[in-house]
C-alpha cells in the first residue's frame, strides 16, 4: 500500500483542460489523535580490540499526526460473506484465477537486491535533507507495512471461503513485506530502523466497512503507481538529482502497486452494488477527495524533498492526482473534477489554512487559546472541504464491466 490512502476521511472520458492534460515534457520524460511509535538508532561498529558489550538501541519517538500512515481493520466476516462462492454466484473466478497466475509469476522476486551505493549514498547526504529522507523512508515503510498486515489477515481469514482471492491476498502481504522491508533495510544506512514488531502491538487500528477498504486501498494503490513511475522517470531523465539509490528501483516496484489496484478494481466489480446506485457515487468521490487532499497537504509541508530530487512539489502533486483520477475514472461511477482549474485553487487555499493551523500548533499560546485559534481556522478548511466535493463530478466507470485483463500499465 503506497500510502495510507483514506487517513481525511476520518475528518468528516474527462476533459482535459489544464496544463497537465497531457504529459509535460518534464513528465513525459520521466500508499500520514497522537501516537508515538519507535525508531531504533543503531551506533557505528566499534573498533574491535575488545568483545563488544551488548547495550540496547536507543529508540528515538516520532509524533504522529492525523495526516500520519495508518493501520486498517475491517469486518472480515462481511468479507467472507462478499467472496463466498455459494452465497455470490456472480464472481467470476476466471478473473481471479487469471490475476492470481499474475501474482505467482513474481516478477519482482529477485528485483529488491541491495548494494554498497545505498550505505555510500547515506552516508554522504547531510543537513536538512538527510532529515527529510528519513522521514520519507518511515512513512512509506510504515504504509507498506500497514498493507502487509490488512493483506495478510485478509489473506488468512478467507483461505475457506474463496481460496483463489484469499491466495491474492497472501501474494498481495508478501509484496508489501518485501517493500517494507526494502525500505527498513535503508533506514539502517542512516543507523536507524523501525521497530515493526512494535508497530503492529502499539498502533491503534482504523476500521473500515469492506466497501470503504475496497475504495480506499484501490485508490492508495493507484496512487502510489503513479507517484513511483512519476519520480522514476524524471529522475532517469535528470540524473543529477539520483541523491539516492532506492528511486531506481522504482519502476518495477511501482508494477507491484499497479497490480494490487486492479485486482482491487476486479473486486469492486466482482460487486457492482458498491459501483451502481448514487450511494456508491457520493462514496466514490468522497474517497477520491480524501486521498487526494491528504497527499496534497502531506507533500506541501515537504517541498524541501520534493526540490532535493529536482520536482516543484505541486505540479508533481497534480500531474499525480490527475493522472490518478483517470485511472481511476475507469472503474468508479463518479469522480472529481480535479482538471477544473478550481480545484486546484482550493487545494491551494487548503495548504494555507493547514500551514496556520500548524503554526498555532508551534505557537507559545497555552493549550486554550491555541484551540480558540485553531476553530476558525478548522471551520475554513472544512468550508473549502465540502466546496470541493460540491464541484460537479465527472460522471465515469464502466457500465458494462467489460471483461478484465490483466496487463502491464506504463
């Protein structure tokens, strides 16, 4: 899961018309209430003139925000009852069985090799952006491990019911564990490592109604494809801006999370009540927006990354949503209108109002005064919240479901 895709729902054919209607050249070239969670530091090794004495890693805590990766749960007996053969005579178990074959292939299987240019890169970026990195790597470990946990518990809990769909999901943690554990592995080239086993006993999970999973998580994923080839393929074109190796791998890596979003999209059509009433159509671009927003918000407190790679953080941002809400106009009924040049502007105006929010937060005002401060502030950003839903949609799916193949997308 390349981002945690639905963390603003908590809170309560299109017409291309903008400069990102088609690829820029700059482009074409080209899945985060406070918590805290633990990050070991690991020291350098010690010279060795003596048995060196076993201490304990020092952890260092990270606050969490609301914008901050979360873990998922869901009603796994609705699950059961969704892909139970006997009860659903609809699934079309060929679907499945052809998606499955494509995740048994493993394609990535000997993709995620490490070698000394990861520690030799670490070890020479310095300053802010060496902080800024890090903190990359933990958000991102820390939602592909929250897909690994979803998906392995789905995995598990419908083995009886729908075997096939029960082995994707399986397939599904082992690529989202191999991603986690990528990422891990390059935190330790800055000493430090997140204590995973940790992570899933300490965090409070996030429940969501099947539907909203299906939503959400084909959303995150979609996402995340287009955010990895994006990056990807800019930084082949720009090699100066390569600070490290882990975007080289990203355009295999992004074929993992494409691959996940269609087989959330054969789900989505393997029940069609979540995709044909006006019901489906409100959820639909609600999740749209939540996804949205929070990459929107979360990349905007961030440009410090997103310029140390080269990228101008929000044309990155909507080339991504756009692209994203193409893709993603192919299965659900409604989407956002995100090519209107006014949504734009209030994404805009919510960064704004985000950044004052923040800096009440940081303020020396007592806790008091900081939530007299913060009301307004919330009431306009929830204000630009629902204008933005409001917008008129882009009527869009596939009415006929026409038949799934699965295939490759670049």
């Amino acid at each position: 899961m390349a981002a945690s895709a639905a963390e603003l729902a908590l809170m309560t054919p299109i017409n291309p018309i903008s400069k990102f209607s088609r690829p820029s050249s700059k482009f074409a070239t080209l899945r985060p209430q406070h918590f805290r969670f633990r990050v070991s530091a690991s020291s350098p090794p010690a010279a060795a003139t003596a048995p060196p004495k076993k201490k304990k890693a020092n952890k260092t805590e990270i606050k969490e925000s609301l914008l901050t990766p979360r873990f998922y749960t869901t009603d796994f007996d609705e699950m059961e009852q969704l892909f139970n053969t006997e009860i659903n005579k609809k699934l079309n178990q060929d679907e499945f069985e052809a998606l499955l074959n494509e995740f048994k292939t493993d394609y990535n299987q000997t993709h995620f090799v490490r070698n000394p240019e990861f520690k030799e890169a670490a070890d020479k970026m310095q300053g802010p952006l060496r902080q800024i990195f890090v903190e990359f790597l933990e958000r991102s470990c820390t939602a592909e491990f929250s897909g690994f946990l979803l998906y392995k518990e789905l995995g598990r809990r419908l083995k009886k019911t729908n075997p096939v769909v029960a082995e994707i999901f399986s397939l599904m943690s082992r690529d989202e564990a191999r991603h986690a554990g990528f990422l891990n592995k390059g935190l330790s080239d800055f000493n430090l490592a997140l204590d995973l086993g940790f992570l899933t006993k300490a965090r409070k999970y996030t429940f969501f109604k099947p539907k909203f999973i299906f939503y959400a998580t084909y959303l995150s994923e979609k996402i995340g494809y287009w955010r990895y080839i994006t990056i990807y393929r800019h930084l082949k074109a720009n090699p100066e801006f390569q600070v490290y190796p882990i975007f080289k791998y990203f355009e295999n890596w992004c074929q993992d999370e494409n691959r996940h979003g269609d087989f959330f999209s054969a789900l989505l059509k393997a029940q069609p009540q979540f995709l044909n009433d006006w019901k489906a159509k409100l959820w639909s671009r609600f999740f749209c927006l939540s996804v949205y927003v929070t990459m929107y918000l979360n990349d905007c407190q961030r440009t410090a990354f997103y310029e140390g790679i080269g990228l101008d953080t929000k044309e990155f941002d909507m080339h991504v949503i756009i692209e994203t809400n193409r893709t993603t106009a192919r299965i659900f009924p409604a989407v956002l209108d995100v090519e209107n040049p006014e949504f734009k502007r209030k994404l805009d105006r919510m960064v704004e109002i985000n950044q004052k929010i923040i800096a009440v937060g940081e303020g020396q005002d007592i806790p008091l005064v900081k939530n007299l401060k913060r009301i307004p502030l919330i009431a306009a950003l929830v204000s630009e919240l629902v204008a933005a839903y409001l917008m008129p949609p882009v009527e869009s799916g596939s009415v006929d479901f026409a038949d799934f193949e699965p295939r490759l997308v670049y």
